[in-house]
C-alpha cells in the first residue's frame, strides 16, 4: 500500500457550476452599478415632458441644448477649474504629508510617536459634519487675529484680511486636514513592513531621514499612495458641506455646489438637472478608467501588511 496521500479530483461539474455562479453574480453587481449611470445619461438628452411620458426609453429626440444650459446655469466654467484645483492639492498634499508622517511613526521611535500617532487614529472616529461648526469658528478667529495684527502693523483693514475663511489656501488645508487620519493610518501601517535594514544601511552611509525618505521610503511607498488617491480623489470632488460653509465667493465653490443651482426652481428641469450631474460624474468616470490598472495594482499592492 502506497504511503502518498491520496489525490481527490475535482468534479469538473462543480467547478463550471461555481465559476457560473461568480459570473452571474458579477454580472448582476456589474448591471446594478452600469445601468443608473447609462439611465441618467440617456434621460440627459431628453426634454421634461418626454421623461414625464417615457422615464426608461430613448429620448424621442436627442436634446443636447440641456448640457448648455447646464453648463450656463451652473457656471460650471469656473466651479470645474475650481474643483480640479482643490482634488489635485488636496491629494497631492494628503498623499505627501500621510507618507512622511508614517515614515515618522514606523521608523523614527521616540517617546512621543505612539500618542500622536493615537492623536491621528482617533481622528478615523470623527466625521466630517462633527466637525463643520468648530473648523468655521477656529478660522473665523484667526483670521480675526490676523486681521487685527495687520491693521495693527498698518497694512490693511481687518476686514480686508481673510487667510482661510472665502479663500482656495484655506479650503485645501482643511481638504488635507481633514484627510489626514485614515491616510496616516494606512501609510504607517504599510511603512512598518519595508525592512528596517534599509533605513539602517542608509544611515550607516550618512543620509539623513528626509533623504532616506525621498530616496527609499517614498518610491517604496507607492502602492499605499495610489490607495490614499482612490479614497481621498473622489472625496474631495465629491465634497458638499465643507465649502459650503467656509467658502461664500460663488467664483471660489466647486462643482457640486454648482450642481445644487439646479434645486428650488429648476428642480423641475429634469433635462437639465441630469445633464448638470453627468458633467459632475464625468471625470470621476474619466479618473478610473483611465487610471483603471494603477488602481488595480494599487490596491493589490497597498493592503495593509501585518
């Protein structure tokens, strides 16, 4: 009697069954997800009485002056520009500033590492509209002080001066602010499994840590950055309440604030209202397929390691 362990074939049989029922199962989340999007792309082109006659079908006739007054409307010629602006700082500045803050916390041990590295983790639990009230408060006091010691130094009214509150500088630190926890989180979490034996040869051979951060910690750490981009890209496109409160210059909002003209009034508008969120969802869309396989790589390479 052989001593091998015995070999189990598998039943072909089930094995077609299971990979059926992952394709059915795929192609149902794959419908819900791509038909409202198709739905609301083709109700874009119609006017109201023919949605109000047919709210599935083609449109009898396709209506491409909804996307011009939307855009009018809208003044999406400002508000793009503007959001664009405030997704690619905010980002850049989340991705930049999470990644040496965990290099700090991985590989930098002091005393205080682990209760400001608490500080950022307990800000995972808060939630952005937690927070509205006390963020409007604490720039509208400094800006009050700043204003007062510029008046003070005679270089303008108080009134004049705004650094944060009605300004594109402030709105993106409170965009990387507010981002910072849960990206913090991840690039520290990632970071702790790059070998300390690289950040130990590099300082035998005398590099100092911002040097061993841009030459070995950041390129290494480029998986977790791409998954910090995913999470914080739609984010802050996507982003309503915030500017809502902090910014009150219509030429310095962003596009879903553009979007919300079309409520009230023109909320009976629907050609118009749905070709105002196709040009919001667009570059999302855009985004993904056009980054489809850096974020797929991202995402397989930035799970956190233990």
């Amino acid at each position: 009697m052989s001593d091998s362990p015995r070999q189990i074939k598998a039943n072909p049989l089930w094995g077609f069954l299971g990979k059926t029922a992952a394709y059915i199962v795929m192609g149902v989340f794959a419908f819900m997800t791509i038909y409202p999007i198709i739905w609301l792309c083709i109700n874009s082109f119609k006017t109201t009485p023919d949605y109000m006659l047919d709210k599935v079908g083609l449109p009898p006739t396709w209506v491409l002056a909804n996307y011009v007054g939307a855009w009018t409307i809208g003044s999406f010629d400002k508000l793009i520009g503007n959001s664009i602006l405030y997704t690619l700082a905010g980002a850049a500045g989340i991705i930049f500033f999470s990644v040496l803050a965990g290099f700090g916390f991985a590989k930098i041990r002091s005393r205080a590492t682990a209760p400001i590295y608490g500080t950022f983790v307990i800000g995972i639990l808060l939630s952005i509209t937690s927070l509205m009230v006390p963020i409007f408060l604490e720039i509208s006091q400094i800006d009050r002080l700043l204003g007062d010691l510029v008046q003070n130094l005679g270089w303008g009214k108080t009134t004049d001066f705004h650094l944060f509150y009605n300004t594109q500088f402030g709105m993106i630190l409170i965009y990387i602010g507010s981002g910072l926890p849960i990206a913090v989180y991840l690039c520290t979490e990632y970071i702790k499994s790059i070998p300390d034996s690289l950040v130990e040869a590099a300082r035998i051979d005398g590099a100092g840590y911002f040097r061993i951060f841009w030459r070995i910690v950041l390129p290494m750490a480029a998986p977790i950055a791409t998954t910090v981009a995913i999470i914080t890209v739609p984010n802050i496109w996507n982003e309503f309440a915030l500017i809502n409160i902090v910014v009150s210059d219509n030429n310095l909002k962003s596009l879903p604030l553009g979007i919300m003209r079309f409520n009230g009034t023109m909320s009976t508008d629907y050609g118009k209202q749905f070709a105002a969120l196709v040009i919001g969802l667009a570059p999302m869309l855009i985004f993904y397929i056009a980054f489809r396989k850096q974020i797929t790589n991202g995402v397989a390479g930035g799970a956190v390691k233990g």
